[in-house]
C-alpha cells in the first residue's frame, strides 16, 4: 500500500494528542475499534484511552536494542525505564503511545511505537495512556517509523538493526524507506553496516546513541578488511568493565590501529641491504633502494626481475602439483 494513500490517517494517530485539548471529552471508546476490545479501553479526553500494560503485547520490527515487552531487559535500559517511570510519577504521562488491537488475542493490543513508556507504566502499576488504531502492517509500520523519525532518538545503529528488521519481516526496500524517511543509497548503507558488523558485536556494543555513520563505517571496513576478528573484538569488549556503549565502540575502534601497529613491526624483514620485504594478510610488497653500492643491483634487478618472478612461479607450480 503506498505511504501516500493513508498519509492523512496515519499522520492523524501521530498527532492526535496533540489536538485533544481541541476535541472535548470522550465517553467511549473509539468507534472504529473491533467490539472484543471495547471493554478494555477507558475512554479518556480526545480519543486517548487508559489501557491496561498487561493487555499489550509486542508488535513488528523491532527498533531499540535492549528494549523488549517480554523479555528481561538489559541493566542500561532497566535503568532508563525506571527513570522515565520517576518522571511519569511526578509529570505524568505527557505522550501518549500508539496501539492497535490485536488480531489474534481478542481484548489485547499490539504497541507500534512507546515501549518505554509502556514498561515504565508497568513499573508503576498505573495503565498507559494511549491512542488506539485499527492500522494494517504497512500502516503501522510507517507510523512507527514517523514517530521515531519525528522524535529522533533512535541512535544511528538503531537505524542499521530497525531497517534491517522491516526487511527481514518482508517489507520491500521502498518501504523500508519510507518508514524510515532516507533515500534508497543511505538505506544502502545501513545495510552494509548490518551485513560486516557481526550481530554479536553490534548487541555487545549497544546503541551507543553518541556515535554516527563514521563510525560504525569505521568498524564495518575494519571487518571488511580483515584487520578485527568477531572472536578478538568480543574478548575486548569482555574486559570494557562499566564503559558505556559510546565507550565500548571508541575501545573496538582503538583495537583497530593496535592490530595495524603490530601487524607491520612483525611482518617487515631486509634479507640483503638495501632490500626491504613488507608481508601482510592483503599483500607482499618489495622494495629495493637505487642509492650507492646498491644501485648497481638495483639496477640489474629491475632488468632480469620479470623472469626471476616467471621462473619463481614455474617452480611453485612444480613443487605444488601444478599444471
């Protein structure tokens, strides 16, 4: 379904908090909800209703690490629910989240987008305020994606993993793009950095909300090139002590031009004056010095080096078996 088609409706359920205070009191819940849901909801101002966290379930691709309806959260995010929870206590609830009811479990919703503020709600004990919507997939998933892109809290490896998410759950690159409001090359690099950082490694750094596109591309070509192994960066990230994630990915990028700084010392010889051999994983470079006594053989060397490496190649062919 094409984002232009239901713009004017999914762009209502975003902004309809917003107009509450214009619309009066509501006595009910909203018409166009399935009749199985209506006695879950308590019908607030504007369309907002008092939903039950517990009638709320986990919906579509995911988009924050750490953060999960039904799973135990990490340290980190527990910690920033519970912060959001002391500030709903005292504020109240400012925002509310977007639902739509489920299809499967009758009386339940599935959240699109305020997870946080669900959980944080749940912590309290209080229900989350909450617009509902009977939004299709690609609706639901276009809200999600505006919301985010309107709040832009999302850190920039939130963006790789949440758009690699929408097109694992079979939605085209189209919409990836539309969800996500970036042009078909950024989702190209979004992309890129999904497939050469290993998932392990992304998950084991975290959101790190402080870092951009450099330097998550930093990591990916450092993978790319082979100069940082999954094993290696998963030992250091082991020993990153209470670093947060913006510290474990700066600790990860350091590893790189230790390994380079190694790699060079050890892979450097000179078996003759003058002649210098440098041997990495991406090449074998040599390199002889045309300056005094050396230039003589330096000079000879360039005349006869074609066929010293002709007949070098035919004996490594011999003494492998070859042709």
């Amino acid at each position: 379904m094409a984002m232009g088609k239901n713009k004017t409706g999914i762009m209502a359920a975003i902004t309809a908090a917003s107009e509450a205070s214009k619309e009066g009191a509501s006595d009910r819940a909203h018409r166009t909800l399935p009749k199985g849901t209506i006695g879950s909801v308590r019908a607030g101002l504007g369309g907002i209703q008092e939903i039950d966290t517990n009638l709320i379930l986990a919906w579509g691709p995911k988009d924050r690490l750490d953060i999960e309806l039904t799973a135990v959260n990490s340290d980190a995010a527990n910690a920033s629910i519970q912060d959001l929870a002391a500030s709903i206590a005292e504020s109240g609830q400012q925002v509310p989240v977007l639902l739509r009811p489920s299809k499967d479990r009758d009386g339940h919703f599935e959240v699109i987008y305020g997870q946080r503020r669900i959980l944080a709600c749940r912590h309290l004990g209080m229900p989350v305020r909450a617009l509902i919507r009977t939004l299709d997939d690609t609706d639901a998933l276009m809200a999600k994606g505006l919301e985010n892109a309107g709040r832009a809290e999302l850190s920039y490896y939130e963006r790789v993993r949440f758009a690699h998410a929408i097109l694992e759950q079979g939605y085209s690159r189209a919409e990836a793009c539309q969800a996500l409001a970036i042009s078909k090359n950024t989702l190209s690099q979004l992309e890129r950095i999904n497939r050469l950082v290993p998932v392990a490694v992304g998950e084991a750094i975290g959101a790190a909300p402080g870092a951009g596109r450099p330097k998550w591309t930093t990591l990916a070509t450092a993978f790319e090139k082979e100069q940082l192994s999954e094993e290696r960066v998963l030992d250091v990230l082991g020993q990153s002590g209470d670093l947060d994630s913006d510290g474990r990915l700066e600790l990860v990028i350091k590893e790189i031009g230790k390994r380079g700084k190694q790699e060079r010392s050890v892979e450097q010889r000179s078996p003759v004056p003058g002649v210098q051999i440098k041997s990495g994983k991406s090449g074998l470079s040599v390199t002889v010095k045309r300056v005094g006594e050396n230039t003589r053989f330096a000079n000879w060397l360039d005349q006869n080096l074609d066929q010293l490496i002709q007949d070098s190649f035919d004996r490594f062919r011999s003494e492998n078996n070859e042709g």
